[in-house]
C-alpha cells in the first residue's frame, strides 16, 4: 500500500482529503499538531489500519524527518496552516510560524532525506486564490497573475509559495503548488463564512455580513477540491503552480440569501433572529477573487462536478446530522467578532 503524509489532517480540507486519499487505497500519515480549528470530531470515520496521527508541529524538523525516514511516504499533501484572515489582523504571529517558517522546515527536511537517503518525496502544497488579491472586475486570475496578496493571512501564503519556488530551482525539490478559490461543505471550523452562517440559523442568532455583502468569492465544495488536489498530485507537472477554480462567484451578499432559502427547503424553520446583520468591514477587505482555471481544465483535464446548490443542501444537511461536530468545539470561542484591532 502507498504511503503518503497529510498535514493538517484534522482541519477542514485535510480531514476531507484524508477520508478521500484512504477511499483510493493510500495509508496516510496525518500529521498535526491540534490547534483550535482541529477537530477530532473530523477523524471518527477513519480506518485505523490505512491511518495513523502524530500530533506534531510542522515546525519540529527532527519529529518530521524521523517520521518521513520511518514511513517513506511517495508525497506530502502540505495542508497544515493558519487560516482566518480575522485572527491574522488581529495577530500575525502564529501565521509567520505556521505558514513560512512551517513550511521552510518541512523543505529543509526534504531536501535533508533527498541529501541523505536519496529519495525526492513530492511535496503538493496547498495555497489559496487569495495570494492574487483583490482583482478588477475584468480581470480572473490565471497561474501567471502577479502575486498582490492584502492581508497578513494571503502574504504568509504567498511567501511560502515563493520559498517553495526557490527550493525547487535551487534544490531539485519536487514541488506542485495549488491555488484554491473558497472552500466549502463538512468539517469545516464555524468562524469561516458558510458553517457560521448554518450554525447561526441552527441556534437563533442574526447573520453577520461584513460592510455592505457586495464582496465576491469563488466557491468549491470540498469533495471536487479534494479530487483536484489528488489529480495534481499524480499528474501535475513538478514546478508550475494550478489554479482550482469553479468560476462559481457571488457576493456574499446573495450567497446568504441563497443559503437562506436552501434552508428553508431543509425544513429549518427560520426563527426571530435569524436575520442579515450588517456588521462592520474587515480592514483591508478585497472585493474580489476570481481564478481562471483553464489550466487543469485543459492539462489534467479535472473539473468540478458540484453545482453551488447541490453542495450547499449536501453541507446543510451534513451539518444537521453531525449536530455533534459543534460539541466538541462548543466551549471554544468562535462568535466573538475578530479582526478589528488595528
Ligand atoms: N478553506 C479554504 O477555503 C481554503 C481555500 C484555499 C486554500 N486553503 C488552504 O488549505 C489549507 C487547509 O485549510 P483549512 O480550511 O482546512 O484550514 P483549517 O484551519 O480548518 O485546518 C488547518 C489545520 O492545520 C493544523 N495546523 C495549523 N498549524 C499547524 C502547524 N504548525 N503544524 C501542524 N498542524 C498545524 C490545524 O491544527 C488544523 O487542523 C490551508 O493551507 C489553507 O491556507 C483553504
């Protein structure tokens, strides 16, 4: 059985990946090191015998490299980061951390074991759409878009992309680096805009939407996400970076309205406060992402399979059923309004 490690395993994109990896027969070392957005809720369904966890910081060069040496795994899926731009204004510390300096270690280790023991394990690296920054309306962004990242969140990206680049060139590291648009769909930590919302519904309190909604996102469910991830990682080509984009856009605006109206398919019945609430802005706010994904499209010949409501019911109803992925995260601070100190 082939081995390969995910990092951020127990995260929302991660847990996902993982539950996918083990579907087509792969033994996956997960390892994270547990931080608020993990949650063991998103681990109950894996097969031990395909699995196995370490809880351990990507910043811990000698744990790393005892583990890669001990399973030589044919790839790393590198998920493992900081993520909300909110806490990112609030404090980029963790961000530095986790999303440059993490990611310098596990190159280091890399190009260690590629020194030492001869093997180029193949590093697929999980970036975001948000590294481009905030576009034009007549501009998508394809793979040659100049990086113009806003918040401290998509600058950490973006620095670990071109760290990535360089150990590439200069190392031989054998690296594919994947810009993702938003993600969305089970498991994912209720401080990100779609489980805050159904969680919000699910409990009776209003729906905080940033300035005035008309800020634009590019939606993916998680599962077509996870697909594309695995078809780069078997047929991307080392060195170039993907696009994985739906070209499904909206504002955020009418993105709750949507969900609004799909809940109400679902039978949940709407209740006295459940209403938009016009919050203050975010600082720096980009207004709108958007990819060309035309790449993969035409190279690897992946493209999403989800349709924005199909997913959005499927997230919905996932959510009512695991009314237990809340409890395990239920004394943790995910309501109170971040990202305003500046
Ligand atoms: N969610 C999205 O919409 C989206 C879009 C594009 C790209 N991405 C990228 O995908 C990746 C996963 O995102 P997500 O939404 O699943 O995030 P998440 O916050 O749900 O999960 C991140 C996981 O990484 C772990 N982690 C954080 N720092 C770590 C460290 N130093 N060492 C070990 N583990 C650590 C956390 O414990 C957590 O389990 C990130 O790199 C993110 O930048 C996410």
């Amino acid at each position: 059985m082939k081995k390969v490690v995910v990092t951020g395993g127990l995260g929302f994109i991660g847990s996902n990946l993982i539950e996918y990896l083990i579907g087509k027969n792969y033994f996956v070392i997960n390892i994270d090191k547990s931080s608020y957005s993990a949650n063991p809720y998103n681990l109950k369904h894996f097969k031990k015998k395909k699995y196995s966890f370490y809880k351990i910081d990507i910043g811990n060069k000698k744990k790393l490299y005892q583990i890669l040496k001990k399973y030589r795994p044919i790839g790393i899926f590198n998920l493992a980061a900081e993520t909300h731009v909110d806490r990112s204004i609030d404090d980029s510390k963790n961000f530095i951390k986790s999303n440059i300096i993490g990611v310098y270690n596990i190159l280091e280790v890399l190009r260690k074991i590629k020194k030492e023991k001869k093997i180029n394990i193949k590093l697929l690296h999980v970036s975001t759409d948000e590294v481009y920054g905030d576009l034009k309306s007549s501009q998508n962004a394809s793979e040659s878009f100049n990086y113009n990242p806003s918040s401290p969140y998509s600058a950490s990206k973006a620095s670990a992309d071109q760290l990535i680049k360089a150990y590439i060139r200069t190392y031989g590291i054998k690296s594919t680096i994947v810009n993702s648009c938003n993600n969305y769909g089970p498991n994912q930590f209720p401080e990100k805009f779609i489980p805050k919302i159904i969680f919000n519904l699910l409990n009776n309190k209003s729906i905080p939407v940033y300035g005035k909604g008309n800020n634009l996102r590019e939606w993916i469910y998680v599962k077509d996400n996870c697909e594309a991830l695995y078809k780069i990682f078997k047929k991307g080509k080392i060195g170039e970076n993907y696009n994985v984009g739906t070209g499904i856009r909206l504002r955020n605006i009418d993105l709750v309205k949507l969900i609004l109206s799909i809940a109400k398919k679902n039978n949940i019945s709407l209740r006295n406060k459940n209403k938009i609430l016009y919050v203050k802005d975010r600082p720096g706010h980009d207004k709108r992402y958007a990819l060309n994904s035309n790449k993969i499209k035409t190279k690897l010949g992946w493209k999403h399979k989800t349709s924005l409501k199909k997913g959005l019911s499927h997230t919905i109803e996932w959510y009512l059923k695991n009314k237990k992925f809340f409890d395990k995260i239920s004394n943790r601070d995910f309501t109170k309004r971040l990202g305003l100190k500046i």
